[in-house]
C-alpha cells in the first residue's frame, strides 16, 4: 500500500461516523448475560456457574437480577455451551428490552 492509499483511509476512517450513536441516555444496571457467558469455559456444571459467576449482576427484562438467583430457578444441570446457558437464562427471565433506572 502507498502512502497516500494509506492517508486516504485513515481520512476515510476520521470522517466515518459511528454505526450506533451512544448518547446520555438512562444507566443499564447489570451485565449483559453473554459477558457473564464469555468469561466461562464450556461445558460447565449449574454449580460451576454458581462458584465462579453467581454474584454477578445479569440485565433482565425486569431490572438486574443475581445470576445465583436465576440460576437456582434453571433445572439444567450441566450446560454443554454458551448458547444453552443463555437460552437456560432467558427460559428463566425472559427476553425482551432491558429495563433503565
């Protein structure tokens, strides 16, 4: 790449504009499941999640909520991925917006 290709991308890149606006909007209380789900290795026991996780904060559709709490409500013993400790977490709290202070 020449100099001026790479000058005109980073002009390029200056001059793009964000593709979400963040703004001052309300504060989000909790972290967002898929966080709390990245941290952890896969497949992991309910017990696991509970020792490594548990006093984490999780968005819900109805404020934050302990993952301890909706954990204890989740019959699945033994979660074989990320994506099925999510759907167990939304199986127990719902999905839809997250609720704002």
């Amino acid at each position: 790449m020449s100099e001026s290709d790479e000058e005109a991308d980073a002009e390029a890149e200056e001059d793009a504009e964000p593709a979400v606006e963040l703004g001052d909007g309300p504060v989000v209380a909790g972290e967002p499941v898929a966080r709390v789900a990245s941290r952890l290795t896969w497949p992991a026991t309910r017990s696991d999640v509970r020792a490594q996780e548990g006093d984490a904060t999780v968005r819900t559709p109805d404020g934050p909520t302990s993952l301890d709490a909706v954990l204890e409500e989740s019959e699945v013993p033994l979660f074989e991925s990320r994506g099925e400790f999510r759907e167990a977490v939304e199986d127990v709290v719902g999905s839809g917006p997250v609720a704002t202070e």
